[in-house]
C-alpha cells in the first residue's frame, strides 16, 4: 500500500493544461524579485534529469528554506534541496545543493522537520521493498549527510499493521517526532500515529501508547477508512492534532480530525467528547473533501485546510474548530470557509496552511483555470478574504507549464514561500519549484528628505522618509556602504541624522526596510552634493561694541554633528557640537576686559583636522 498527496500528473490534464497555457490570468504582483537566479521570484529545479517534487518545505534557523520530496532514479528516492536565502541552491550542501537517498525499490518522503537546535533535518514518507510498505524517516546532518546515530545508518523503517506510509511530521517539545499517516488492516484504512525518540529514532514504546498492540504507534479507526495528511503539535500542552478524511460506504471522503493526549491516547474529555467517536469528528463539506494542513492559531483553535467538492468544482476550503474540537461558529460561515477560484472538476485545493503572528491564515496549492499555478490565499482572522494579499486576497503564481504548491510558510519576515512541483513542456518532467511572496501589496519605504537627481548645499544632509512596517528597522546606505540605522515610527515616518561629510559630487543614499533581520523593501536617489562647508559666528558679531560680561557666544554651520572649538584672543575658551540644524554655542559667565577682543571658531573632523573656521573681532566697553 503507497498513499500520496494529492498530484495533478495526470497525462490527459497535463495535455490539456499545455494546449491551454496561453489563456491563463495571474496575478503577479505579490512575487519577490529579490528571490531565484533570474529574480522573478521563483526557482526550480531539475534532479537528474528525473521527476522530482517538493512535498514539505522548511525554514532553518539562518534563514535557509530546506525542500523535501521524492526525485532520482524512477522517482524511487527521497530527495532534499537546499536553498540560500537568495533562492539560490545552497552548494555546501549535500552534491551540489541536493541529497538523494535510496532506501528500498521505491521510497518517496512527503513530510519533514528541522531540529532548530541542532540543525539535523528529518525527513518521512514510506519504503517499498517489493513486500510491503512501511513508514520510513530519514535523519541528515547539516550538511546534508546521513546521520548514522539515527537507526540504521541514518534509516528506519516501521511496519504498522498491514502498510503504512508517512504523510506528516512534527517535532514535539523534546525533539521526538511525532509521524502521522495511514495504516492498513484487514483491508481497511486507519489514522496512523508513531512517535520516535529524538536520540536515536527507536520507537517511544513506553511513553506511546505502551500498552497498545504495537507500541509506540497508535492507530484510530473513523467509518471505514481514514488517512492522516497533516499533523501538528499543540504547544500548550502537548497534545497531537491529526487530519485528513475518511469515509463510510455511502459517504464521500470528509474533513476528518483526531487528537491524542501526549502518551498516544485519544483525547476523548477534551476534544469533541459529546460527539459520536469522542476524540474525533468528521465535518462533511462537499461531495469529497480532505484535510491537507493544519495549524493552531494564538487563541488555540485548531485550524484546518484542504479542499471540498461542491456542485462538481473542487475548491479550497478550511474549517476553523474550537480548542474543544467542534465548529467555531464565528469563523467565516458557521466556522467553514470555501472560495472556488477555477472552473474545473479538479480545479483548485489548498495542500498546506500557516498562521501569521497577527492571526492572518494563509493556505496554499494550485488552481487550474485553465493552466496549473502556484495559489496561495489569505483569510483575516474572522474567515473573510484579506484584500491587502494579492487580488482581494487571492494570489497565482506560473511555474513553468503547470505548478501545484504542496507546503507554504512564512519567513520571521513576513514573506511567504510556497514549495511544490513544476512542469516543463519541453523536458516533460516535473521538477523541484519554489516561490516567494512579499507579505502585503503595501510593503514600502521612501526617501523624502532628498529629491532623486536634485543637487543639495549641504554636505552633511538629514535622510528622512516614510515606510509601511511601523516599529521595524530601516538601514541607511551612502555609496552602498552602511551609515546608520533608524526605527519606523508608529506614524511611519523614520528619519536619520548624517555625520558624515560627504565629498562634492554625486552620491547614493538607499534607504532599506528591514523585518526581524531580513530586507522587505528598499529605496534609493542619487544626488549631487555641491556645498562649500562654513562656519559662523553671530553673537557677539563682528565689528560691533558691546558690554563687558560674554554670556553666550553661538553661531551656526553648513555641518551638523561636528564638534566646535572657540577660542578667545587665542586662549581655548570651550567646546560645542553643532545641533541637526547646524547651530552651536558656548557659554560664558567671564567679564572680559574693555578693549579689542577676537573670537575663532573652528570645525574639525574626527582626525582632528581643521574643516573650516571664522573670525569676529569685537570691542568691550
């Protein structure tokens, strides 16, 4: 028994989508140009000049995005892409960027995870080996290399009842791995759980359902078949949520949910427990529906996503249950929310699901309308389409000929990646894709304070503008070396004072925004400086009479920031800087003796050099 995700490689609709694929209309200005070789915001990859598929996508701890799937030799390997944060393959990684690892005559991984500790990647799916087919689960350093503390030589293989494959991962408190999928037994379907230990992934046979028929697993039969496609953990406190559908004879497939306490039980006080099967529940949509992804939002709710079939048209649907697992009424219409965006049978799904911080739920997968594309849509909290995402709240991204999106997340920035599949006309092989979406329409930063192509009097010029991200960072660059930094404020303005001296003569300011590190917008002018730099004094002024008490001697410079010295009839009098206006003053409680006094000011540099100076000879009378 082999059970994958849902995969639109079917010949007849390949030939169809290609016939098609000049019709298409797409949205695309969501897509990051700062991200792929040809900065057009998505990249992919052929693997040997095989088949090859991202089904999972993750985010290691410096940023990279780490793609696993199947490729290789007849597609019979589990196969693992590393890109840099540019979109680029990542060559200090496994050959080239990609690990290829045979485990039986046929083996795909479809899930996976990241130990952001100690950076080891995981990667599940199932291993034929011509008798039965097991759960199989990969570890790999790095670097991409097998982890031979990890089973046999970096492989292990479960069998769970009759055949089991992996659909889904997680990793709980303790770095165990919770792997979620089917088991069959007795010709029947089940839900799927197995947890293994993070030392060395040996079953967790006294912790996991200890006394069960084969512990350290757990299967839950609901109606007559049943398959896990998503998993998560909640973080709370521990409990598995697993989803995907099941069915009865009579019935089509449903959404379908199971949670287990921590030690593999069914959570049958606290999870739907005046349903029917207590510690699960089924929720018909359409004609045919399935739980793809799945994720706990900041309220606890548990919210899923996959796809419901509805007077013939496959569509995106995702149901939002209370933490006490039934419907949450408040969210979109009585807690479901489905949009049809295409008008085929099989036209559109969602495959995965992340919660932003700001409690926005993005889901991504494919569309076919009439062309195959990357979809990825935003819901606000309440359920309703996010109209700052795409085309209200929809966006779709060409890949190639076709492309279907089977996991998407979201970067500390904001920034969406989707991971999946893309067709090629002219090899006739799906390959390794990935995308990357700017998180809003809106995201901008501007430079106000200096006109593109303006020519400025001041050497020492304020940079000053407006952003989109209140409270994030935005980085200052003068002739693509860094100056400074600022803050955005919560009125989006951001403004920076300049130390520097610039050189007369043509320069570039660019301004950067930046989110938890990473660079989600950027502007730049070019200008040309053509100052003299001075220094003035206005009190007392020059040539003038006054008392015999100096209480203040100030004046003002082109120079802001600068450190002034003053001198009095050639004495060190005292010290200033010149203030964001240029202005400056020293003061004084002396009497000065009548007669002819002089004052010089000058500016020097951090070197101690003189940049400029002025004179005021004044009498006391």
């Amino acid at each position: 028994m082999k059970t994958k995700k849902i995969n639109i490689k079917n010949k007849l609709l390949i030939i169809s989508i290609i016939l098609s694929r000049n019709f298409y209309i797409t949205a695309m200005n969501e897509l990051d140009t700062t991200f792929g070789p040809g900065n057009n915001g998505t990249v992919t990859t052929n693997i040997d000049d095989e088949n090859a598929q991202i089904y999972n996508i993750n985010l290691q701890s410096d940023n990279k995005i780490v793609g696993i799937g199947y490729g290789g030799d007849s597609n019979s390997q589990f196969a693992l892409g590393r890109y840099t944060t540019g979109g680029i393959l990542d060559t200090s990684f496994g050959s080239n960027g990609i690990v290829l690892t045979t485990i039986d005559v046929e083996a795909q991984a479809f899930a996976g995870g990241i130990n952001g500790a100690s950076g080891t990647i995981i990667a599940g799916g199932f291993a034929y080996d011509n008798i039965s087919t097991k759960f199989a689960l990969t570890r790999y350093s790095s670097t991409g290399g097998l982890d031979a503390s990890f089973g046999t030589a970096g492989i292990v293989k479960t069998l769970v009842g009759d055949g089991s494959t992996i659909n889904a991962i997680a990793l709980d408190t303790n770095k165990n791995i919770v792997a979620g999928g089917e088991a069959s037994i007795s010709g029947n379907g089940l839900f799927a759980v197995a947890r293994y230990l993070a030392a060395d992934g040996s079953l967790d046979t006294t912790g996991f359902n200890p006394g069960g028929s084969q512990p350290g697993t757990v299967t839950t039969q609901i109606q007559i078949q049943a398959v896990i496609h998503a998993i998560t953990i909640q973080s709370s406190d521990g409990k598995i949520v697993a989803g995907g559908f099941s069915k009865n004879v009579s019935t089509n497939n449903q959404f379908a949910l199971a949670r287990y306490n921590p030690d593999g039980s069914l959570d049958t006080s606290g999870f739907n427990s005046g349903g029917s099967q207590p510690g699960t529940i089924v929720t018909p949509i359409g004609n045919g529906d399935q739980i793809n992804g799945i994720a706990i939002d900041g309220s606890g709710n548990v919210v899923a996503a996959g796809f419901a079939t509805i007077s013939g048209l496959q569509q995106f649907a995702v149901a939002r249950y209370t933490s006490a697992g039934v419907l949450d009424t408040g969210f979109a219409t009585s807690g479901i929310f489905t949009t049809d965006i295409s008008n085929f049978a099989n036209g559109a799904a969602g495959t995965s699901i992340a919660v932003q911080s700001d409690g926005k739920i993005v889901i991504g997968g494919y569309t076919n309308d009439p062309v195959a594309l990357f979809a990825v849509i935003r819901l606000n909290s309440n359920g309703t389409l996010d109209s700052t995402f795409g085309t209200g709240g929809i966006e779709t991204v060409m890949v190639q000929d076709f492309a279907q999106a089977n996991s998407i997340l979201i970067q500390p920035d904001g920034k969406i990646v989707a991971g999946g599949l893309a067709f090629s006309n002219d090899t006739n092989l799906n390959s390794f894709a990935l995308a990357r979406l700017n998180r809003n329409n809106t995201d901008f930063i501007t430079i106000t304070s200096i006109a593109n192509g303006s020519t400025i009097l001041t050497r020492t010029p304020t940079v000053a503008g407006t952003a989109s991200a209140t409270g994030a960072e935005v980085d200052v660059l003068i002739d693509s070396s860094l100056f400074t930094t600022g803050t955005i404020s919560a009125t989006g303005a951001w403004n920076v004072g300049n130390t520097n001296i610039l050189s007369n003569g043509t320069h570039v300011i660019q301004s950067n925004l930046l989110v938890s590190g990473i660079k989600i917008a950027d502007y730049a002018v070019d200008f040309n400086v053509n100052a003299n730099d001075f220094i003035t004094i206005t009190t007392p002024t020059h040539a003038t009479t006054i008392g015999g008490n100096t209480t203040a001697i100030n004046g003002s410079s082109n120079l802001i920031s600068k450190e002034v010295l003053v001198f009095l009839d050639g004495i060190f009098f005292g010290s200033t800087t010149t203030d964001n206006s240029g202005n400056w003053s020293v003061s004084s409680t002396g009497t000065l003796s009548s007669g002819t006094h002089v004052i010089e000011a000058i500016i020097i540099n951090s070197a101690g050099n003189l940049i400029a100076d002025s004179f005021s000879r004044f009498i006391v009378s």
